[in-house]
C-alpha cells in the first residue's frame, strides 16, 4: 500500500459512501487518526517492518484501538494485528472487521447480507432507546425533560434491530464474530442519524441544533449495510486478535513475548471515552440499565452513574497520565513503540519524550492540524495543535537527546502556527 492511498479525502473517504476497507463506516471518534494515516504509515515505513522478508507477518499490537482505523491500516499492510480497547462498543466495533478477511458465513441465517436485509425489513418497536433516548413527540419536546439523541422512528428501528440481534445470539444463531459483524453497522448507522455533532455527552436542543445544518442526516432513515472485510491473510483463519481489557493488563499479558510494533494512541485530555460514547456502550452491552429521567440532576445524557464511577481512565487525569504512560512503556515488550499524541495533551512533551527515551532512541514525525470543535460555527483562539509521532527503536540506545527533541517540537510547532507555550516552557526546564 503506498502512502498516497492512505491520505484522507474528506469527499471520497465518506464513512458513509465509500466501499474503501480503510475508511467504511468509520463512527465519527474524537481522536480518530485518519488524517494522520499517512504519517503513521511512514512511521511504520522507517521501522523496515513493512513488506518484511523474513517468511512471517510482523505483529502490529494497538493498545487503544479506538474506531479500529490504524488497527485497519496495519491490517492493510500485512501485519498480524492485536487490536485492544476497554471500551465494549469499540470491541464490538473492530472484532469482526480486524479478524475477518471475508464476511462471517452466517450459516443459520442464509449469509451475510440476508441477515442484514432481515434485519432492515422488521417493524418497528418501542423499547429501551425509545424510552430513554427519544422524546415524546419528534414535534412537541422539552429539551429538559426530554433526551433528543434520535428521533423516534430511528429510535424504534434501533429497538428491533437490538432486539433481533440479542434474540439471534439467545438462540445459538450466531457467533461472537458474528455478532460484531451485525453490532458494527448499527454502531455506524446509530451515530450517523443521531442529534449529535459526534459526541453522545450532549444533543442539540432541538433537531440539528441552532444552525440546523445536519438536519437531512439526522432526519434519514436508519439502514444497515454490510461492513467491508480486508483479503490479506489466511483464509479461514483469524487476522487479527481482538482484546476488551486495561492498556496495562494486556502489556503486562505480553510481556512474555516482544511483537514487532506497539502503537500507543492513549486518550489526551480530561473527556472520558466511556461517557463520550455511553450510548453506543449501551447498544453493545444491551442491559437496557434503568435510567432517571432527564431531568433529574445529573442524568440529562443518560450516562449511567456507575459506568462513570467504576470506568475511569488514569489518561484523562492530568495529575495521573504520566506515571499511567511512564509505566506502559516500561513494561511494553516490542521492538518499535510508535505513541501518537499531541501538544494539547495531558501529558507534557518533554516527560511523554523522556519516558520513551528510556527505552531506546527516539525520533519524530509532526503534522499540526485543526483543533477539535464540536461545532464548526465555534471559532478558538488556538486554532491549530501540533500532532506527532514518538517512534522509539527499543534495540538501539544512541540518539537525538531530549532538548533536541523538544526543539524539534517547537520549530514545527511554530512553522504551523501551534501555540508553543507549552513546549517552549519545556524546553527552559530540560
């Protein structure tokens, strides 16, 4: 795969329209690194792990697998994936996709797409996303006192749709990889006709907001298609193996043995993951967990408080994701470790360079990019982040010292107008 065929064409890389494996039916996903793929990609180029020789896939391990893009990426190149992520909804997201080099058989059901069409053609039933996540009335509502995260017709289709798919595993019908290869689409659709601008810790108040501008989207109708499935591998046999654990718990599990890249995209700031997407959570977990109304203090998105309480991520603690990160990498047995992170993070770049340096010679990629807004109508005054890729080869042990990559940071920072404050303050402590 060359680099220009993993750059990211807003038009033509359409989650919705495109038959691309690369890019189909990716959930919109804070963090989601699909304009950074040809970075990545030429990250992985520099290790000479791509295209190897030696007679056997090398072993590409992504920690938080997220929307499952670099997981794809490497599945692409012919690396043999472990793909992990604590959040359910991304496990049910990525397993049969990453695992699977053509459609699950579907042999109870009569194949893939008869399964699919099945579950597009059932009526139309009120429960528990219709109850909690849907108003009264789609014309008659009260942002107070009701939730707007999709209207009512979606919100029945998505309850049938559950439904069947719950019944269909009750019965035996169907696999784990199966049921991935069915959760996956309705993640997708889910997201794509919801009153959200990506993000389910809010809805606009009203359909589409103020500006009204995704109006059409979140008005059509909810409708499953088939997930696209990459070739490259052993017929039959899993691509990929899919983990739904602790970044640390599962280095810890492979400390045994080192894999050839360990890629590390941990979440940036103080907005939990877990909240962010409760919603598509709960369509993964289906316990159908009783909710307060949305008027009740607190419980206005429908984010169950002990989720919140028992799921949070060190990560997005800026007095915890140091040591979280500094232990990661110690423990991490790979001969490249490749972390994604950005100068808006919680970490600071001289302690996220140190602890890698520790490890092995380090060296970096930039790319500055838009800052994340929830809202296109919302102007920042630091409109631009500096994006980078950490690249540490654990066999070697001489390199660029630490205040020579702080000042590659701030060079490439500066030439693309990323506020520096935060590196330039680095570099006066190291």
């Amino acid at each position: 795969m060359n680099s220009e065929s993993s750059v990211y064409h807003k038009r033509r890389h359409s989650a919705r329209t495109t038959d691309e494996y690369l890019f189909n039916q990716l959930v919109p996903y804070l963090g989601n690194k699909r304009r950074l793929l040809h970075l990545i990609l030429e990250a992985l180029e520099s290790t000479g792990t791509l295209n190897s020789k030696n007679g056997r896939a090398p072993i590409f391990a992504d920690f938080f697998a997220g929307s499952g893009v670099v997981s794809r990426l490497a599945r692409q190149n012919g690396y043999r994936v472990i793909a992990n992520d604590w959040e359910p909804y991304s496990h049910a997201l990525n397993s049969a996709i990453l695992s699977c080099t053509e459609a699950p058989e579907f042999k109870e059901l009569g194949g893939y797409q008869k399964a699919i069409d099945y579950l597009n053609r059932l009526p139309e039933v009120k429960g528990w996303v219709t109850h909690n996540l849907c108003p009264r009335n789609d014309e008659i509502y009260d942002p107070a006192r009701d939730r707007l995260f999709f209207k009512r017709r979606n919100g029945m289709r998505i309850d049938a749709i559950r439904q069947q798919i719950a019944a269909w595993q009750a019965q035996g019908a169907i696999d784990d990889v199966e049921m991935s290869a069915l959760l996956a689409p309705l993640l997708y659709s889910a997201s794509f006709v919801s009153n959200t601008s990506g993000v389910f810790k809010s809805f606009h108040h009203g359909w589409g907001g103020k500006t009204q501008t995704a109006l059409e989207r979140i008005e059509s109708l909810l409708w499953l298609t088939p997930s696209r499935f990459c070739a490259i591998g052993e017929p039959k046999k899993p691509a990929a193996e899919m983990w739904c654990v602790d970044a640390q718990h599962l280095a810890n599990q492979m400390s045994s043995f080192e894999v050839d890249v360990a890629y590390l995209d941990p979440p940036y700031n103080q907005h939990a993951y877990g909240s962010n997407y409760h919603v598509l959570n709960a369509l993964t977990l289906w316990d159908q967990a009783d909710l307060p109304t949305p008027d009740t203090k607190g419980y206005k998105s429908g984010i169950d408080r002990a989720w919140r309480k028992e799921r949070p991520s060190q990560y997005n603690s800026s007095k915890h994701a140091k040591e979280a990160y500094e232990k990661l990498v110690a423990t991490i047995n790979a001969r490249y470790i490749l972390t994604s992170y950005s100068t808006d993070g919680n970490i600071e770049a001289g302690d996220l360079l140190q602890a890698n340096l520790k490890r092995g010679r380090v060296t970096l990629l930039t790319q500055d990019v838009p800052r994340y807004r929830v809202s296109k109508q919302r102007q920042s005054e630091r409109a631009r982040v500096l994006e980078f890729i950490v690249i540490t080869d654990t066999h070697a042990k001489s390199g660029p010292p630490l205040r020579q990559l702080l000042g590659q940071l701030y060079h490439f920072a500066e030439l693309g107008g990323v506020d520096t404050t935060g590196v330039s303050t680095q570099l006066a402590l190291w």
